[in-house]
C-alpha cells in the first residue's frame, strides 16, 4: 500500500488560497491516512505550468524514475489539473502505470475521491481528462481574444511592442522605429532573408526596443504582428 505523492503549483498560483504546495500536501497525507496507504514521499514542482508534460517537470520526472524502480503502487494527486492538462498525457500515462498495477488517486473533485482502480473511476478520469483540456484551451482563446483587442484598440500590453511607445494604458507611434518596420517590409518584399534583414539591421546599429542585436526571430515578430498593417 506505498503510495507516492504529487504536488505542484504555478508561479501565478503560489499566492493563492487553497493551491498552495503547504495545503495540497496536508490534502494527500489525510487522504492517505483514512485510505490506509503509506505516503513513501511527496514530489513537488514549484512553479511549474501544467501545460508541461509530467515526464518534462523535474518533480515529474523524479515520480517517473522512482515508478519504474516499483518504489510505490498508489500516485496520489489533489486534483486533476495538478497533474496533467493533456487528455493524451494523461490517458497514455494512466494505461501505462494500470498495466503496471499502479492506481492514481484523485483526492478531491467536487467533493468526491476517484481512483483508477475501478471502471467507474477510469470513466470519470477520461471525462476530467478531456474538461481540463478544454478549459486550457478555452484559457488560451480569450487570452488571444484579448490581445487582439488591445492590439486593435492601440492599448498597451506586455512587453511594449516595436514601433511603439507607451503612454500611461495606450501605445504611441514611435516614428523612427516606424520607419525601420517599413524598410523591414520592404527588404522582406525584395526577397531578403529574416537572417539577412537582422544581420543588415545589425550591422546599421540599428537597436531593438531592448538595445540588443537583431535576430531573426525579431524580424519574424515584426512581419507577423498585424499592429504594423503588412502581415507576412
């Protein structure tokens, strides 16, 4: 009955109630209590976005090694989206440790533990699986939505963009660094690489917005950005 614990929070969320790695680890040691489980050891990534695979978080990968060496046949979790946020990762990661004998724990969703134990507890994990999923794409959606509308509105947003200069909650036009966008659409139109037009930039002593060199990553940031009216 060893069973290994896993805990993780985001950098956004370690100020949060309720989510903290303090509070999870509380969660998992009572659960283990009252299921009769032995917690072996607890992994904690800290500051880690669940949009990472588990096998890429290094507390992930820890539980990983320490699975394969059969320290523990119980995973327990909180909840869900501690864990994973692909319903691929973790679909494939929980056949992998069934057909192992290796149950995964989740001790709080809405009030109610599941464990893969069971059908029932597979079933409801496939349905978490896929709502998590889709709240983090839903995320990333309206954080484009609003993006694009501070774009299209000339409101400031992070990091100030090339072109531009801000002013309290709006952006500016810089018209020197306007004139360098234009002359980086022209070059690009001409059939000049993005390693040529940041080489050529580079060696004019044109700055960044930051002062550094010019990449050609850059150059494709201002090609693409559709504040500038010309999108490659």
């Amino acid at each position: 009955m060893e069973a290994l614990g896993y805990i993780r929070v985001s950098t956004e969320e370690q100020a949060k109630e309720g989510v903290s790695l303090a509070a999870q680890e509380a969660r998992l040691r009572a659960y283990c209590t009252a299921a009769g489980l032995t917690l072996v050891e607890i992994m904690r990534d800290e500051g880690v976005s669940a949009s990472k695979p588990l096998d890429k978080r290094p507390a992930g990968m820890a539980l990983m090694r320490a699975l394969a060496r059969k320290q523990a046949r119980h995973v327990v979790v909180v909840t869900l989206d501690r864990m994973f946020r692909s319903t691929v990762d973790c679909l494939s990661k929980v056949e992998t440790w069934d057909r192992a004998g290796i149950g995964l724990h989740l001790v709080d969703h809405g009030g109610q533990s599941i464990a893969t134990a069971t059908a029932v507890g597979r079933m409801f994990l496939t349905m978490l699986a896929g709502f998590a999923e889709m709240e983090r794409k839903l995320n990333g959606e309206r954080t484009a939505a609003a993006l694009r509308h501070k774009k299209g509105q000339r409101q400031a947003y992070s990091p100030t963009p090339y072109g531009f200069d801000r002013e309290g909650d709006g952006l500016v036009v810089n018209a020197t660094e306007q004139t360098i966008i234009e002359q980086v659409q022209q070059w690009h139109r001409q059939g000049s690489s993005l390693h040529q037009i940041a080489a050529r930039l580079t060696a004019a002593g044109v700055p960044t917005k930051r002062g550094g060199q010019w990449h050609a990553c850059t150059v494709r940031y201002l090609l693409r950005n559709e504040l500038y009216g010309e999108v490659a």
